[in-house]
C-alpha cells in the first residue's frame, strides 16, 4: 500500500500545473494574475515612496534642526564651539541628500520584503477562485468558479495566509540571525556547521508553510477550520513543502518575486494543490 505523497510529488505538482492549465484552456488566469499583481505593487511601491518623502519632510523642517543651525551660527570663539558649530553646519547641510539616500534604500528594502505579502493578500481572491477553478476543470465540472462569497472568503483568507507568512519570514529570520550568532560567539568551531544546517531548515520550514497556504483554499471549500486544515496539510506527508519550495524560491530571492514570483508562484502553488489533493483522494478512494 503506498504512503503519503512525497516532496517530489509535490514538486512535479507545481510545474505540471501550467501544462494543466494549458491543456484546459485556462491560460487567461496569468493576464488576471499579472494585472493584479502589478497594480498591488505599483500602489504599495508608490505609497511607501510617498510616506517616506513625508517623513523626510518632517525630519528637514524639524525645529531641533533650526535649533542646531541657530547654535552653529551664535557660536563663541573657542575651539570646541567652533568644531561643534562646524559639525552641526555639516550634518545640517548634508542631511537633505543623505536621508534621500537612505529612504531609497528603505524603500526598495520594503519593496523586496513587505510588498510582496501585501501583494499576496490581494491576489488571496484570485487564488481561491483559481482552486476553485481547477478543481471544478480537474472534475469535469464546467460551471463558473466566481460568486462574491468565494470573493470575500478569498480576501479574508489571503490576508491571513498573508500575515501567517510574513511572520513565519521574519522569526524564522530572527531565530535563524540569533542562533548563528550565538553559536559564532561560544562555539566558534561549529558555526559553519550550524550555519549550513539552520540554513537548510529555514528553507524547509519556510517551504512547507508556503506550500500549505496553498490547502487553505481546499480546506476551506470543505469547511474545515485552521487546526483542522493544518492537521490536513500534515496528512499530505512532505508534498506540501515539494510544492512550497519553488513558491519559497520565487518569494525570496531579489528581484524575483516581482514580476514573475507574484504572478507564476501563487498560479502553480493554487493549481499544484488542488493536483496533490485530488491524487491523494484517488489513492484512498480507488474506483
């Protein structure tokens, strides 16, 4: 008797995906993904801008700023307040160009690693109604997939699975920063060992919760709750993490998750699950 479905079964899931979707007609779903995905971007990306700018405004027309300008100009004629007023003249000064700089640098920081869960939640409709898709093609049933109901579950799904990766990205980059330098600090020797090895299983863990995610659409069209979901996607064995590791790669790596990673990621990861789902239902109930 076989087993759970394993990570190359899960793997094979994502890329078979688009062949699924060529042979059923359903190729228009990449121009829907593709115009979402870059309006959510470009509007993110120009609203982070847009506050940064403000906030640099604020810090140029600050009144500690005038203080320190007035300082540097009534300065008395010793040494020490000379080099002070001439320090408090220079940063004032050099402040303007130097917070552009680094605004820039924070919002292309953002653009890399927030953006794109915000992008996810408002593609969260679109996946489930994908799923939907697939599964009713995967059936051979030819009704529509879209109701505002499945609009509404969708964005509050894609919202929370949204959240849920975001904080999954940043304790395990956390946990993962702290180990290393710990064990780098007491135990000098092991830290490429430790290094190599919480390297490979942030990506696993990171992996297996992208490729999850994914169920929450199955799950929720069974009407199965968090816990109860999660308990599902365990059931699967390591597909859902096969399946999550190029939806993780796509994600993580710069300057890929925008444009292809938002697009191809959650389009495989959406169709790849519902393959790996109706597989393991045809395993158990063999006709």
């Amino acid at each position: 008797m076989r087993g759970k479905p394993t990570f190359m079964e899960g793997w094979r899931a994502f890329w078979m995906s688009f062949r699924f979707m060529q042979q059923h007609g359903m190729k228009s779903w990449i121009l829907f993904f593709a115009i979402a995905a870059v309006v959510a971007w470009g509007g993110m990306a120009c609203a982070w801008w847009y506050s940064l700018g403000l906030l640099r405004e604020a810090i140029l027309e600050s009144s500690f700023l005038e203080i320190w300008q007035s300082s540097a100009v009534t300065a008395d004629g010793s040494f020490w307040s000379r080099s002070t007023g001439l320090l408090k003249h220079i940063i004032t000064r050099g402040l303007g160009p130097v917070l552009q700089i680094l605004f820039a640098a924070l919002a292309l920081l953002l653009n890399m690693k927030v953006t794109k869960f915000f992008v996810l939640a408002v593609l969260g409709p679109l996946i489930a109604m994908l799923s939907e898709r697939a599964a009713a093609v995967k059936d051979d049933d030819s009704e529509s997939s879209w109701s505002w109901k499945l609009f509404l579950k969708g964005t509050i799904r894609g919202v929370k699975s949204a959240m849920l990766l975001f904080l999954v990205e940043l304790s395990l980059t956390g946990i993962l920063g702290i180990g290393s330098f710990l064990v780098a600090l007491f135990i000098p020797p092991l830290a490429p060992l430790v290094a190599v090895l919480s390297s490979l299983l942030f990506v696993a863990l990171g992996s297996w919760f992208y490729g999850a995610a994914m169920f929450d659409c199955i799950w929720e069209r069974y009407g199965l709750g968090s816990r109860e979901g999660l308990r599902s996607s365990r059931s699967l064995g390591s597909a859902p993490m096969g399946l999550g590791f190029p939806l993780y790669l796509f994600m993580t790596i710069p300057f890929l998750a925008f444009p292809l990673g938002l697009v191809f990621g959650p389009i495989g990861g959406a169709v790849g699950a519902v393959l790996i789902h109706k597989a393991s239902l045809n395993l158990e109930n063999p006709t």
